[in-house]
C-alpha cells in the first residue's frame, strides 16, 4: 500500500481538509486507507463513498466523508469514475451457447398506470426472446 499512498500526500490532505481542529480523537489516516483497500479486495468496488464511510463507522474508525471521499479517490480512480459515470461493468461469466442462459426480468414503473412489463434476454447473444406488457389489477407471476 506504501507505493499507492505517500505519507506527504496524507499529510497534504489532512491538512488541506483542517480536520485536526474538527476531529480532536480522528483515527489516523493510515490506518483508514488501509481499511478501504481491505475492503477494496473484497466487494468493496463495488460501494460509493457513502457506504463506506457508514462501514469505517460501523468498524469504530472516527473519520469524516470527505477524507473517505479523497481516499477512495486515490486507491480507486476507476472505479470513482465509474461511479461517477453511473455506469457498471458488465458482469463476466461463460455460457456454452445461445438458449443455454435466459435472462427473466421486470419492470413496474407502469405500475400506478395498470401496467406491467415482462422481458427475456439470452444471455449468448443478448437477443430479446420475449417481451411483453400486460394489464391489470396486480402483477402476475411469469411461467413459461
């Protein structure tokens, strides 16, 4: 982790965000980067600042969002501009072959309206097998 974060460069934020004055008993900012990279190999790309900030406080860690923010943004810039971008990495996984793997999914943002709608997806190709909407009181379970 030595070769990602610099103790000048901790100490430049540190300073830059004049936490010393607000975070009398802040945990050192060491101790914190290595938190979020632990967390960075498990599923912790997948998470925002938000989460893991509420993470460092669940661990007991005392430090603010903004120095959680800058962290991530050090150890993570992909993955923050990815984030940023709303965008997601497309899941990877093999599949022997077309109508091997379906994708069922829904949608109900019509919901207030009565409708509902119904896809299909194959995973192989990512042609559409089926869609449809439908009306009516509730949403009906799919079985094909």
């Amino acid at each position: 982790m030595a070769d990602i974060l610099d103790i000048d460069t901790l100490l430049r934020f540190y300073f830059r965000l004049n936490v010393s004055q607000k975070y009398k008993n802040k945990t050192d900012l060491i101790q914190v980067a290595a938190f979020l990279q632990k967390q960075m190999e498990k599923s912790g790309w997948l998470h925002g600042y938000r989460w893991m900030y509420t993470k460092c406080c669940i661990e007991g860690l005392v430090v603010d969002g903004e120095s959680v923010r800058v962290l991530l943004q050090i150890i993570d810039p992909d993955g923050v501009e990815l984030r940023k971008s709303r965008r997601l990495r497309r899941r990877i996984y093999f599949n022997h072959g077309p109508n091997y793997t379906w994708h069922i999914d829904s949608n109900d943002k019509l919901k207030s309206f009565g409708i509902f709608i119904n896809g299909c997806l194959d995973g192989f190709s990512r042609h559409i097998i089926w869609l449809q909407a439908s009306g009516g009181g509730k949403a009906r379970s799919i079985a094909y």
